[in-house]
C-alpha cells in the first residue's frame, strides 16, 4: 500500500480553543466523494500506528470519517473510543446493513458525528444515535443558516459548523448557538481583537534570568525569544523605534538580539515584565509556533545556510491571527530585510517557498506541499516534529 500522508484540522470550541482535530488522509477526489476503504485504512494504520494519535491531536479528540466498508464491517474498530469521534459520511447510501453498522459503533461506545442530515433525507435514521452533528455553511445564505441551525438545536445538544471561512461567518454561528467550529476562518485576521500583542510573564522571567546570568551565551536568548511570537514581534518594533539608527535591516530574530546588545535587551525585557502579558490566545500561538518550526526544518533539510531566517519567517506569518490588522499593515513599520518581507508578503525565494508549502501543510493543499528536492516523507516527518516542538514549547510556558 502506497504512502498516504495526515493532515490535520482543528475542530473549536464557541471559545476558540481546540476541541478535536479531524485527520484527513493524502488523496485527490473529487468533490464530495465518499472516503474510500484504502485511504481510511491507511489513515488509521499511519494516525495510530506509526506517527501516534497523541503526536497528531495533542491530547484531543480525533475526529474520522469512516467509508462504507468501515460503517458496513462487524469487526471491533482498532480505536480507543475515548479518543476519537467518527463521522458519518452525508453522501452514504443508507441500507439495512449500514444502520446496523453504525449502530455497532453506537453501542461499542464510540462517539458519532452525521453530517448533512437536513440536506440528505435518508440519514434522518441515524439522527438519534449522533452526539454530534454537523453543519456545512458553505453555501447557506443567512437566512438559511439561521433557520438550519436554529432546527438542529432544538434537535440536538451539539452542533458543529463546518467550512466556516471568515470572520463574519464565525460570528454568525457563534450568534446562533454553533457548539463547535470548523473552518479556515484563523488564517484570517480579526479572531482576537485589540492591537498589541501578549507575551507570556514566564517566558519574560526566563529571559530576564539568562540575560542576568553571565554564563547564558546568545543563542540561549535566542532560543527564549524565538520561542514567542509576541516576544519577537516586540523586538521587532523595539528596533525600530528613534533608539536605534540602522546600518543594515533586520534578516532574523538573532541578527536583531546582536545589533540591540545583552545590556539594552535586559532593560527592555524589564519594562515588559512589568506589564501585563498573560493573555494569548493558545491556539494561535500553536499554529505560530507550528510554522516557524516548519520552515527551519525545512531549510536544514534542504541544506540551507539561514535556517534562522526561515524560523522569522514562519513565526512572523502568523501575526495576522494574533491582531485586529493585515499582515501587510503589522510588518510594514518593521525593520525586516527584504527577502523576509518578500517570503512573508509574496512567498518569493526560498523563505517563501518553504512557508508556502507549511500553509498547505496546514490546508491539506497536497499538490503544493512541496519544497526543494525533499521527498513526501521528510515533509511529512518535519510536519509532526514541528507539531511536537510547539506542544512542548507551550507545556513550558
């Protein structure tokens, strides 16, 4: 059986913090098809077998959909029923045999999800056995996603709105009594409000306490730093303020720690210690720190020289989540070199392919998750350690 690669897409709570992940296997289909019997199979064997379901969904739920054969079979699904939901497909074809199935499932203590019920008749059978149930707004005019969800909540304990792809959609659910969320609405700006950006208080300690230590090198700063989005954005703006007049412009996060000098970052690092900075959307720094990673890897494995460069990257890509503005608008007044800017703006040269290849990572776009001459398999390996760094960057925060 052929490699299949897992993506991966969060499912939220109504207060944006992650629910579930829905795991979805590499395939190209066509539009609305059933999931078939080999890519579900492989998507098991690679979730739970050889990558690990807790390296994948960080200790939430994973959310499947299953294919016929799978809803059909009378054997006991290799999967703990505490840690997955599985989704019944809308475009199944009911039987006898497939409602016996999930009625199997049902039973065996696994949780479901039906998709679609109000637009496909036919599963109107399975409603009752769902704890879930799920919504697809993409092509629902207002009115019609307020009287869809109006008549699943009075049906239904738990509603998940599914392709929810801008702000003004999400808010829209969130009004109407959506439990959970599912869409690419976070790759958009406008999800957190206000115009500055929180750092976390023990990370700025931690800083604080390496800058005071005589024996604590750069790069331990660097690290530090780079391990928090708000942290560099605020380097970032620091040097560009009247303080400091510029010969050059800023490539990378350790280029700016070596220009602004230990004793000048020490007294920075104390006025934000001073403030407040506990109020960061975990989320969004989780996809922040995903990227940066991503795209460091990426450039090591390809054997390129700035790896440093690609991390700026990444991080900085994902400030458009974590503020009220475009991203044009927020690296505009920054210090950045051009080829950053460039990677970030337009995804030019080597930093912006590689960043380019994570947002498809990100969006299941498999026919751009490509960089250099990496094969699916590093891309797939870089992808999960990446997923596996931010998490053990967040657990220390």
């Amino acid at each position: 059986m052929s490699e299949i690669l897992v993506a991966r897409q969060p499912v939220y709570t109504r207060e944006l913090e992650v629910y579930a992940y829905e795991l979805n296997p590499q395939i190209e289909q066509t539009p609305n098809a059933l999931p078939s019997d080999q890519a579900t199979s492989q998507l098991i064997i690679n979730a739970f077998m050889d990558i690990g379901i807790e390296r994948l969904t960080s200790k939430s739920l994973a959310l499947i959909s299953l294919s016929e054969h799978f809803l059909k079979s009378d054997y006991v699904l290799p999967l703990p029923v505490d840690q997955v939901i599985l989704k019944i497909p809308a475009q199944l074809q009911i039987s006898d045999e497939i409602l016996a199935g999930i009625l199997r499932l049902h039973k065996q203590g696994y949780k479901l999800a039906l998709e679609n019920y109000l637009q496909h008749p036919a599963l109107q059978p399975l409603a009752k056995l769902a704890e879930i149930v799920v919504i697809n707004i993409d092509e629902l005019q207002a009115t019609q996603l307020e009287q869809q969800l109006g008549t699943l909540k009075k049906q239904h304990p738990l509603v998940l709105a599914d392709h929810v792809n801008s702000h003004e959609q999400y808010e829209n659910c969130h009004r109407l009594g959506a439990d959970y969320i599912q869409g690419y609405f976070l790759n958009r700006p406008r999800i957190v409000r206000g115009e500055s950006l929180s750092a976390s208080q023990m990370n700025v300690i931690n800083l604080l306490s390496n800058l005071h230590n005589p024996d604590t090198d750069t790069s331990s700063v660097v690290d530090i730093i780079s391990k928090d989005v708000a942290l560099s954005y605020k380097l970032l703006q620091l040097m560009n303020s009247a303080l400091f007049s510029r010969s050059s412009k800023i490539e990378s996060i350790q280029h700016a720690i070596v220009m602004l000098g230990r004793k000048q970052l020490s007294s920075w690092a104390s006025m934000l210690a001073l403030s407040d900075m506990d109020n960061k959307p975990r989320e969004q720094i989780r996809i922040s720190m995903i990227r940066a990673r991503s795209c460091e890897l990426l450039a090591e494995r390809a054997g390129f020289s700035n790896p440093d460069v690609f991390f700026t990257v990444g991080l900085l890509s994902s400030l458009d989540l974590l503020m009220d503005k475009s991203l044009a608008e927020l690296i505009k007044p920054l210090p950045l070199a051009d080829t950053v800017s460039h990677a970030l703006l337009g995804r030019q040269g080597d930093a912006g392919a590689a960043l380019n290849c994570v947002l498809a990572q990100e969006e299941g776009d498999w026919r751009n998750i490509r960089f250099a001459d990496l094969p699916a398999s590093s891309l797939s390996d870089i992808n999960i350690d990446a997923i596996n760094w931010a998490e053990d960057v967040l657990n220390s925060m």
